[in-house]
C-alpha cells in the first residue's frame, strides 16, 4: 500500500513553499527518516524524511513547484534496496531508450546528467541581481556544494553552489549581468572536468554518477552523520562537527542543530589557521592628477536611493542627550575576564545599548512602530537592527527578539553578523525587518552625529566616541567618561515629547545598569 509524503504543516505566517530539491528519484529505496525532499519557504528551509522504509514510486510536486501546507509531494511504495536494484536492473534491459536520459553518458570527457544552474529565489524586495563572480571556469571540475558563482543583489551577495561532482559546460550569465530570480546561469554536467574522466575509460561514469547520487544523502564525518542542509552550513561557519549534538534518528544532525550551535558558540575549533595575507595591491598609475571612473555597484546604489528617500519622505528631527559611562565601564572592567571565560565572548558596550533600548522600546512603543502607507503598525516585539561597515558598504543585519536576548547572546550575535558581513555571507533573512535600529559611528571616532532613519522604521539611535570630559558632578568638577547620544525619529509619528523622555529613559538604564536586571 502507498503511503502519501506531504508537506510540513506550515505556521500562519508562511502562506506556502517551493520544492527546492528532491534528494531520491523513483525508483530509489529510502530508510524511515532518511532525507527526501527539502521545502524551502521565504523564512526557513524544512526537511521532508521518509514517514516509512520503502520505494520512491511517484514524484508529485517537481522542483521548482510552489506547494501548499501538508500538501501531497509523492508517494512511497513497499519494496527493499536489493528487490528495487534488481528491479532497475531488468527494467534497463528491457527498455534502454527510457532509461538513456538518466543514466550518464560514458563518453571519454566524463559527460553525465545535466542540470541548470539557476539563480536563488529573490525575496518580493528584490527584483534582480548582478552576477559578481565566476568563481569556475567552463570545463573546470568542481565538488559538490563549491561556490560556483556570486550574485549581488541591493542587500546582500548570494553564494550559487555546485549541485553534484562535476563542471560547468556552459556559461549563460557572464559577469556584470542582470538576472532575474531562479534565471539559468549556466549549465552543469555532472562527472566531466579534468583530465581524469578520459583516462579512466568508459565505466567510470556511471560510477562518478553513482557516488554524486550518494553526495545528496547524508554523509558521516567522523561518527557524526551530516544531513545535507546541515553540510554547508557547517562549512559555512567552520565549526567543529564533533562537537554537535544531533537531534535527529541517531544522533543524525539537522540544520537545526547546527543554527544552534553556531548561536551558542558551542561548536568552534579549537585553533583556526592564520588567514591567508591580502593580495597586494595594485600600483597606482603614475601621474600628479590621476583620476578613476567606476560604477557604482548595487549596494551603494540601494544605500543611495534609500537615504535620499528617507530624507525626502520623513519629517526627520534629531534629538540629543549624553551619557555618563562611569558605571558600565566598571562593570565591565571587573567582569571582563569572567564573562570571557563563562561565554567564550568578550563583554562589548553593545549588549548594554541593546538591552537598554529594548526596554524603552517596551515603555515607549511609538519609537518602535512603523509606517505603512497612512496606518500605523505598533510592534509587539523588539527586533534591533545594528549598522555594520563592510568594504562594500554599509550593511544592517537584525537582532530578533532582544528583550529575550541575553547579554552575551546579543555579543555573540554581533561578532558573528560582523565576521558573516565582511565576508558577504549574510542572508537576506539576517537583513529584513528590524523595528529600531542602532549605529556606532564612535568605532571610527565620531564625537557627534544625525543619524538617518532606516525605512520604514522611525526612529534610530546614534552611539560616538566614549570622551574624558570635566562635569559638575554634586557640585564638584569631575572627569567622567561621557559619550554623546543622538535619536533622529520621524515627527509624523513620534512626538517630540515621547523622543526626548525614550532618550532620558536610555541615559538613566545606561547609568545605572541596575534598572536593568530590576526593570525600573
């Protein structure tokens, strides 16, 4: 009897999803558990596992295909590994011409299956992208899950990965082209590249195939077994699979465990090789007035046009106050060591600032609303975006619910959005939202500044340089470690009187980080 593989319930939030890769094809015997098809939603990407051990029998929703919650994807039928390979067996001898498109090709130049390579599912924000880099060449042999090619988009530079062993055979997309969402960028054969197909006769193709087959299953390193969500991401972060706790069937780790770990910060190596130095830079043409034209990229662009927008369409006032820091540096200089032992994080100044934001945030929730058009939407959450600077430019990754956030979870976060932003890692999830966010021009040594709002929030704080300066402090003149604070707010929704009393509210947490562990 069949039995129905559907489609994860998904939450109200998510109306439905896409099919982004089926990781068995008909035919195929599966184990109860093993990883069949992977739904990727505009929020997270969930996993589909076999409901029992059988055959593959029916494919129902193809790649590419947008699929309702708990909706139908195929179907799986009785049978065994052995009985189905025998099976195959006596189907390809009777019928060669169905089975001519699956199986690889065993030409000398190592051809086999070939897939379109397509550019990631843009989010509703974004119409285009921009291919930056060929990191491969046609004809070049490439691993499964290698970077192929970077698309740049107005937020963020998406990676394009190696569906299976193989190379690219074509290239439709060079750089500096616009693509669309999902548009072919090149097409891929799995098998060929190198000179190593040739030499190894005509049977080595099949086998080539046979084993990038097994590459979409799960792979074991060590006495861990990786679920192929979880392969890159762990690659992505370099962590240390030993030291992840899987959750699945056997201690099978899913993508799940592995965001956890990377949130915990329980999984790092233990010592990293040094980085690779810089390539050297160019020599600058000779001459007294050189000049260079460029174009502006993507980013720099969008930075552009959402700046002047912000300026163009809010009433922007900015509001000022300072903060004496006497209290918070204490802290930390006493507990610095402590803490870096305890979390395996240094204490920064930022989780201070978030954590005093999101509670004035609470008390104050015109500051931490939003505009849509002529309605106002009130958050029942605090999701704080942080400014990050990149070679590229500058980049405004979101901290979710901080009024959950421990301190340490909020520095943790920041290190790694820093590190993911510099290397263009992060994901168009890192980037959307946010109900406030936070700048800290004072790491480049601003004393003062108007910080510009981030649409459609309204309101933005400005951090700057922490400054000894000489203040009356119970009629005496002290030296104190002042730091200057700005929020610029949109006057169409927050009244002055409620800008200036959220500012007064962050000084008095800031000075006295009591009120924050006693909530007064």
């Amino acid at each position: 009897m069949a039995t129905d593989i559907k489609a994860p319930t998904f939450p109200e939030s998510v109306a439905e999803g896409t099919v982004a890769a089926w990781h068995k094809k008909p035919g195929d015997s599966v184990e109860r558990d093993e990883l069949i098809v992977e739904i990727e939603t505009d929020k997270v990407v969930l996993e589909v596992v076999a409901p029992e051990a059988g055959t593959l029998t029916d494919v129902m929703a193809e790649e590419g295909d947008t699929v309702q919650s708990e909706q139908v994807l195929g179907k799986i039928g009785e049978g065994s590994a052995s009985g189905d390979s025998g099976k195959k067996e006596e189907s390809a001898s009777e019928a060669p011409k169905e089975t001519a498109s699956e199986t690889p090709a065993s030409s000398g130049n190592g051809g086999g299956k070939k897939h379109d390579v397509k550019a990631p599912s843009f989010p509703e924000s974004i119409q285009e992208g921009t291919v930056a880099t060929w990191h491969k060449k046609v004809g070049e042999a490439v691993k499964r899950d290698e970077v192929l090619a970077d698309i740049e988009t107005d937020k963020v530079v998406l990676e394009v990965v190696a569906p299976a062993d193989g190379a690219l055979a074509e290239i439709k997309a060079e750089e500096g082209s616009q693509v669309e969402s999902e548009a072919v960028l090149a097409i891929f054969t799995e098998g060929a590249g190198g000179d190593s197909a040739g030499d190894s006769g005509g049977d080595s193709a099949p086998a080539k195939a046979d084993s990038s087959d097994d590459d979409g299953a799960d792979e074991k390193v060590g006495d861990k077994i990786l679920a192929p969500s979880a392969r890159k991401m762990v690659a992505e972060h370099d962590l240390d699979v030993a030291k992840i706790e899987g959750t699945g069937k056997g201690g099978r780790i899913l993508k799940e465990d592995v965001q956890k770990a990377v949130k915990d910060g329980s999984a790092k190596k233990s010592a990293k090789s040094a980085a690779p130095a810089k390539a050297a830079a160019a020599p600058v043409a000779e001459g007294d007035r050189v000049e260079k034209r460029v174009p502006m990229s993507r980013l720099r662009q969008t930075i552009a046009k959402r700046l002047v927008q912000a300026q163009q369409t809010a009433a922007m006032l900015t509001t000022y106050n300072e903060v004496d820091m006497t209290e918070i540096m204490a802290l930390r200089a006493q507990y610095k060591e402590t803490f870096q032992k305890a979390h395996d994080i240094k204490l920064g100044f930022m989780g201070f600032f978030v954590k005093a934001a999101s509670e004035a945030l609470k008390r104050y929730p015109d500051v931490n609303a939003s505009i849509d058009g002529t309605d106002i939407v009130y958050h029942g959450y605090q999701d704080i975006g942080v400014a990050v600077s990149t070679d590229r430019g500058l980049v405004v990754p979101v901290l979710r619910d901080t009024d959950n956030m421990k301190i340490a979870d909020v520095e943790r976060t920041i290190v790694d959005f820093g590190k993911r932003a510099r290397d263009g890692k992060l994901g168009m999830d890192d980037m959307i939202g946010g109900t406030f966010t936070i700048t800290n021009g004072g790491t480049f040594g601003s004393l003062m500044s108007t910080p510009i709002i981030n649409p459609p929030q309204t309101a933005i704080l400005g951090m700057h340089k922490i400054q000894d300066r000489p203040m009356a402090v119970n009629g005496k003149v002290e030296i104190r470690p002042m730091m200057y604070l700005a929020l610029s707010y949109d006057h169409r929704m927050i009244d002055g009187k409620d800008a200036v009393q959220f500012l007064v509210t962050l000084k008095e947490l800031l000075e006295d980080p009591a009120r924050l562990l006693l909530d007064v």
